[in-house]
C-alpha cells in the first residue's frame, strides 16, 4: 500500500471575521459531509441517475482542466475535494495537486484514495475553508471547485478567494447548482427554489442544524467570477432529472438515465431550451 498523503490540517486567513452564523452553517455543512462521506465514495462507481449526473460532471470539468493545456508539474488547487476521486484524475494528468475539503471525514478518504492511486508524492491534502484559502497570491496555475457553490454562505467571497491564489493566465474551473434547470419549470414543488420564500426555508433549516444547499442562476455564478477579476472563457450544463411531479419521479431509473442522455446530446449540440436547463451549470475562466 502506498505511503499516506501527505494531510495537513490547516487553518485559513482572512481579513474578514466570521459571523456565529457563518461559522453555524459551516459546521452543519462539515457534519454533513463527514456523515455522507461513504456515498460520496460510491456515487461515482453506481449506475443508478444521480450518479450516471455526477460522472457526467467531472468528465466535463476534466475536459476543461485539458483545455487548459497545463504542462506537466504544474500546480492546481482542487477545493472542495470531497472523496478524492477528481483528485486522482488530475493527478493521473502528472499535475502537482494541493487538494483541500473543509470536511474532517473528506480530508480523511481523499488522502487514502490518493495514496491508495500511488500518488502519494503528487497530491497534497488538507483541510481549509474556502472564504480563507491558506495559499498565498498567485500561486496556482488552476483551480477547481466542483460541487462547492451550492454549500457557500459566501460564495462571492470564496470565488475572490479562488481568484488571489490563481496566476495571472491562470485558469478557474467550477459548477454550481443551476436555478434554471429543467425541473425548476416542471415541479411545483421545485419552483419554490426561486421564490421568497426559499430564503424562509433556508434560514428555518439552518437554525435546525441542517446543512443546505443553493440554487444559483448562470448569470449570478458568472458575476460573481468577473467581479472577481476574471474572464469567463466557456460555459455548459450538464445532467437532467430527476424529473418529477410534488417530488414523486416520472420516470423508473432506468428510463431516466436515457432520457438524461438524450437531453444531454441536445444541450451539448447547443439546442435551445436545452443548454442551458441542465442541473449544473459549469464555468471555466482566465486571471487576466
């Protein structure tokens, strides 16, 4: 077995104070994560459509990290690095990674399936909060964060943070979890996320010690990049379904899966109605 990664816990900076709340609805996102971790680990080897969506996600973010056309060595901070399976990937592209999850149990299972992969020299794993990344200034040529947005109580505050440790000519990739996806119009249940009375919903859940997550708009991700300091380069959605009436699915498993598929080569081929209504919605983008 390969020598553990090397894990460093380690504490952020930032000129900014987090609030009792902030630091409320991190620590309900942390038990979230570090009680799901084993899912996590599996979603990406199952076949069921959650997954089929999520495996859908990383192969498009991959395509954007080679797009990027990073040589060999290169440094790439991964945030949000969860169980550690986009951080093998990248390492398997001989990119030196520094990958970071605010979640104790996540750091835990990305550092063995690191190791685990043989990339024990490569990979470096460690606990951060990404409204204060531990990283100094212009020290990355890329940085992804997949899956981070929705769990943000300040995501324009994590994406500037993203943006002072990129280089200039540096490249972000992230997704987040569009508010204009295609149930958001089908699911009276689902049309709350864009009301009011989501915010209501939001707060009541907080309070309660649960960990939520947020829709966002395309736009809304794209401004907070550009104010940032960025350049949105290239944009996409990708996964449809479950789609669903009061919560109760359409459609069996199986037949989701083809009609995502379908959907999928019609957003892909730039269709409207279709592009931009996946589940999420992915940036990539350049430090002038």
């Amino acid at each position: 077995m390969a020598s553990p990664v090397n894990q460093n816990k380690v504490k952020g900076h930032s000129p900014h104070a987090r609030s009792s709340g902030d630091r409320g609805a991190q620590k309900n996102v942390n038990a979230h994560f570090d009680t799901n971790a084993a899912y996590w680990d599996d979603v990406y080897s199952d076949d069921g459509l959650q997954s089929v969506i999520y495996q859908q996600r990383q192969a498009a973010v991959l395509d954007y990290v080679d797009a990027a056309g990073l040589s060999p060595g290169s440094s790439v901070l991964e945030i949000g690095c969860g169980a550690g399976h986009l951080t093998v990937r990248l390492a398997q592209r001989k990119l030196k990674v520094d990958a970071v999850d605010s979640s104790p149990g996540m750091v835990d299972l990305a550092s063995r399936q690191a190791a685990d992969a043989g990339f024990a020299d490569d990979v470096s794993v460690s606990q951060a909060d990404v409204h204060a990344l531990p990283f100094k200034p212009d020290q990355f040529d890329l940085v992804v964060a997949v899956g981070v947005i929705p769990w943000l109580h300040s995501p324009g505050e994590a994406v500037a943070e993203m943006a002072r440790v990129l280089r200039p000519g540096g490249e972000l990739v992230l997704t987040a979890d569009n508010a204009a996806r295609l149930i958001s119009f089908t699911d009276p249940r689902a049309l709350l996320a864009l009301t009011p009375l989501r915010s209501v919903y939001h707060r009541l859940r907080s309070r309660s010690g649960e960990a939520v997550s947020r829709l966002h708009f395309p736009s809304r991700v794209s401004g907070f990049v550009s104010e940032a300091g960025l350049t949105p380069l290239a944009h996409r959605t990708v996964g449809f379904g479950p789609l669903s009436v009061l919560g109760r699915p359409l459609l069996s498993d199986a037949r989701a899966v083809a009609v995502n598929r379908r959907l999928q080569r019609l957003a892909d081929a730039g269709v409207p109605g279709a592009r931009g209504t996946g589940w999420h919605y992915l940036l990539r983008a350049v430090k002038r």
